[in-house]
C-alpha cells in the first residue's frame, strides 16, 4: 500500500503552483489562537476533555491526575481514537526532575501466532488485521491510567473518573466534527449491531446538536471507579469482552486480561543544543527516531537555514530517511527482541549516520539502508499537560486506526483496538502505513507492538518548557520532530510552531508528503534538482498530525490546539 493510496493524496503538479508563492495554507492564513494562564494549561483534541482536565488542576490535582480525567474522558468525547479498548504511552516529568514513562500499549494474545495473518500460501490476508476480531489486542489504556495515578497522582479514582462518568451518563452534544465523523464510518458500524446501536439511533444517523448518551459506556466506567483495574480485566467488563472475542473468532481471552500490566520504563533521553529532551522508549519507536534525527541536525546549522528553505527541508528529509531506516530493522518490542537503543541515541552514532549527507544532493532509500550495528493520522490523539508545581504530562493514546476495528463490547459501549496491524504481518510487507519491518516486529504472544507513538517533554534546567506530541501514525514522529525545531530552532511561538505546514519522509516508500502551504514553485524545483522527485501533496482531509502542545514561558503558560484537528487548549488560574 502506497502513501498516495493511505492518504488519498494527489501528486504535486507545477499546475497546482505558480510564480514563488506558496499554496493556501489553512492553518496560517487564518489566525491560530493560543491559550494563557498563570497555573497550568491542558491541550487535547477534545473542547470537553481539555475543560476536564483544567478543572481538575483547579481542584488542587497535579499534572498526572489531569491526564489520567482527561484520558477517560477521551474515551467519551473523542471515541475515534480516545478508548478504553486501545492503549497507549504517558511521559512524565515531575517537579523534583525525575522523568518516566508508562508503557500501556496493546499486547499481543496468548494464542497469538507470528503467521496468523497470512493464507496458506504465506500470502497477507487483505484486511484480516485491521477489520476483524483477529485484529484486537489486549486492552491497556485503563492499566496505564490507573497505574500512573497510583504512583503519582494524587487524586482519588472517583474524582478523576466522575467526569468521564458524568458526560457518558449525562450526554454530550454532537458538534459537527463528531455528527460528521458518524455518519462518515456508517456504513462499517452498521456490520456490528453493538456499533450501529451506539453511533447511530433507530438506524438513523445522529445530526449536530443532538444528545449523545452513552449509558453503556458510562456503567462501565463506574465499575472501573468501584473496583480499579479489577473492574475492566475481571468481572462483567471481562465477561462481555471475551464473550465478543468467542463470538467473533477473536483471541482475548480472560487469562490475557488477567495478565496485562503497564510497564514503568526508562525514557529516552538526550540533549539537543541547549535543551534536553525526554521521550518514550521501545516499544514506541518515536524517542529513538526523534533523539537520532534531532542528533543528526545538531551537526548542522537549521536555524542559519531558516525555517522553509530548500536546504532545511533537505536537511531534515535526509535524517528523516536515515532514522526511519533503521526504524524498520532495528525497532521492536524491548522485552523481546535487543534493540540497541544505547547505540542509536548516541550521538556519534549519529555522526556516523549523516557522513554521507550531501548538502547539494538526494540520497537514494535504495542505497540508504540501516546502519551498522554490531550483533516505531488522526486515528490517534495527544494530550499535553503542565501544572503549576512544576509537573508535565505528555500522553498519546490509539485504537490504531480511526475507531479501531468498528466493534463496539456489546453491553459495555467501548470500542475494540485493531493494533495487531503495527506487528510485522510478514516480513518486508507494509503495514497500513506503509511501513515495513523485520523479526524485531514479529508477532509473538505477549509481545507489544511497535508504535510511532511520540509523547515528548523538552526541558531546560530541570523544568519543563514544551510538552507535545501528535497521531498520524508514520508521521507522528516527524510531526513531533517539526514543532521542536521550530520551536528551539527557528524561535517561533508555540501557535506559530503547531501551525505551520508539514513534510514527511520516511524511508521507503520513496515519497516526500507535504502539506499545502509547505513549498513554494521555486522551492519544489530546487528540490525535484537535488533528486526529491516523488513530491506528493495531500488534501485537506489528510493533513499531517495533530500536535496538541503546551509551553512554559516566563509569563506563564501557553497552549495550543493543533487547528488541523479542532479542540482547545484550557488554561488555570494560578492559586491564591
């Protein structure tokens, strides 16, 4: 599968542009609105999760007990890709300077097998991971979520489950992004009847302005709110999910609810000029290629460049390539297969990555593979987080693909993942992305699926100054890496940051997506000269990321809501 099909791109035509100027760019010719306060600030794809999350920092609740609120409420305002079926990655920096991450992804079941998606030709059966029962793994989001808050927050499980409980049992009303996405995925909801009773009433699809009331969904919270962790991998919750499991041929079983568990792991670390930076580790492959991409343009001067130049796209394509080839062999699921992360973070390493970089020419993906060393769309949503006592959050979330498989657990209103698709289905075939893989990524019982998921913290002198990250899977990392540089490099404000146009590169296929607005006529011809010749643009539906951030400055705090996505920023008086 090629970007041009994942993205439903079109090529980029000399037509298309003209003169030196620029395409229309959505984001920047309109005004992006920034968020201030002086004692915290929440950024979230969700108008209402944001405003969840603010008000629990008003209440006296630090960073972690914000994202734990907002990460249930996700689950209802934003069910596309917020979940309690899915999984995801939490970066934390606390106020003392310590920094960890909560590894929640998905695990493969116990009965999974390394071929359980290929024909008896050892062909990849078309869809068979991403649309059906097979697809799912086992839930982590709800072990994440309540592992971070017993370790950190400080909050009660009611507290911070009551207002996630509250929207479902009360309702929301339908905005027009939400009416709209329902109605767009109608026709895959109406294949499960569970599905189609919830995201459509008496078989009609539900309009903007509408009351939307997720009872279901809401008892289920309430369960985990009385029992924890006990009230989603055990008990009714449990009985109905491997009930659907049993009925549709899937594979999660109780002994793999029983089983699961979140993971504290230690971050990615590095510095980047004068800032350091603090990511999520294997199995999310996004620290590594952000620190190794980062380390490459620390040798070179970007900001000198200046942000939009030939030679800074050049440069940051030429990392890209370099970092996603190694991706594709080296990364995978730490506990069972040896990554080599000391090796590449290290900044010579790095070094040794970028000697053949021509400033003046393209390399080839063909004669760019993985370095030498010795025997990681919308369908995803990030939340930032800082509180006023010095703590920040940075956490993404999936069902993969935009409300995962389409099935609803009948009887408790949360949708499956179909995560199973970000294994290596077999070797050297892409995934949905379009990305491609080895062993490292092979499916085995119990083993986690790599991810692009890239929840960042960037800190100076101990404290945090920027939290982002973004979905887009294959893009999430450059997404990320976009927003850092033009945030420390090109000195731009954080609304200017998340705004301004994307590209992404990554490895193979051979294709530079960018969005509208990112190059000019003369820019795209200088490019195509040094060898960038496969440009495609994308349509406004299939823009890259959606980098929900926050900063800390010296006025206070600002937030940002990526406008390729919606949501808001929401920000907290400072206490008296």
């Amino acid at each position: 599968m090629t970007f041009r099909r994942l993205f439903t791109a079109v090529a980029l035509f000399s037509t298309l542009l003209s003169g030196c100027a620029a395409d229309k760019n959505p984001m920047t010719d309109n005004a992006v609105s920034a968020a201030s306060a002086k004692g915290g600030m929440v950024a979230t794809r969700s108008a209402l999760a944001s405003q969840v999350g603010a008000n629990i920092l008003g209440r006296g609740g630090n960073a972690i007990d914000a994202a734990v609120a907002v990460g249930f409420a996700l689950a209802v305002t934003h069910p596309a890709a917020g979940n309690l079926g899915g999984g995801g990655f939490m970066v934390i920096s606390l106020a003392d300077g310590t920094t960890v991450a909560n590894d929640h992804r998905e695990m493969a079941p116990g009965r999974a097998t390394k071929d359980m998606f290929l024909d008896i030709d050892s062909q990849v059966v078309e869809g068979l991971s991403i649309r059906s029962h097979l697809a799912s793994g086992v839930p982590g989001s709800v072990a994440g979520l309540l592992d971070a808050l017993t370790k950190y927050g400080t909050m009660s499980r009611a507290e911070v489950l009551q207002p996630a409980i509250d929207l479902a049992k009360n309702g929301i009303v339908l905005d027009e992004d939400l009416a709209g996405s329902f109605q767009r995925n109608s026709q895959k909801f109406a294949n499960y009847p569970a599905s189609a009773a919830i995201f459509s009433r008496d078989g009609q699809a539900y309009e903007v302005g509408d009351l939307w009331v997720q009872a279901d969904l809401a008892a289920a919270l309430e369960r985990i709110k009385a029992e924890g962790k006990a009230g989603f991998y055990a008990g009714k919750t449990a009985d109905l999910l491997v009930a659907e499991m049993q009925r549709g041929g899937g594979l999660i079983s109780h002994a793999d609810l029983r089983n699961y568990h979140s993971v504290w792991r230690q971050t990615i670390a590095s510095s980047y000029r004068s800032y350091d930076i603090v990511s999520m580790p294997p199995p999310s492959s996004g620290g590594i290629l952000l620190v190794q991409m980062l380390n490459m343009l620390e040798t070179v001067d970007i900001a000198g460049m200046g942000y939009g130049s030939v030679q800074s796209i050049h440069t940051l394509i030429e990392a890209e390539r370099r970092a996603y080839a190694d991706r594709a062999t080296y990364l995978g699921d730490s506990d069972f297969y040896p990554v080599p992360i000391s090796k590449l973070t290290d900044k010579a390493y790095a070094l040794e990555r970028f000697a053949d970089f021509d400033p003046s020419e393209a390399s080839t993906s063909q004669d760019t593979g993985a370095g030498q060393i010795p025997a990681e769309s919308m369908e995803t949503t990030h939340a930032s987080i800082i509180d006023g006592q010095g703590n920040a959050v940075a956490y993404t979330t999936t069902l993969n693909l935009s409300y995962g498989n389409k099935i609803v657990v009948p009887g408790a209103g949360f949708l499956l993942n179909n995560e199973m698709d970000d294994f290596v289905l077999k070797e050297n075939v892409a995934n949905y992305y379009g990305l491609i893989g080895g062993e490292a990524n092979s499916i085995q019982p119990g083993k986690r699926m790599l991810s692009s998921m890239s929840p960042t913290i960037v800190l100076k002198d101990d404290q945090p100054v920027l939290v982002t990250g973004s979905p887009g899977g294959s893009t999430i990392i450059t997404t990320t890496l976009q927003v850092i540089v033009n945030v420390l490099d090109h000195g731009m404000s954080l609304a200017d940051a998340v705004a301004s146009p994307r590209f992404h590169h990554q490895w193979l296929p051979e294709e530079v997506l960018i969005e509208p607005g990112a190059l000019t006529q003369q820019t795209r011809t200088e490019l195509e000269a040094m060898g960038h010749n496969e440009i495609v643009l994308l349509e406004q539906d299939a823009l890259l990321g959606d980098a929900n951030s926050v900063m800390r400055t010296a006025q206070g705090f600002v937030g940002v809501a990526d406008p390729r996505g919606g949501g808001a920023a929401v920000g907290v008086r400072a206490s008296k």
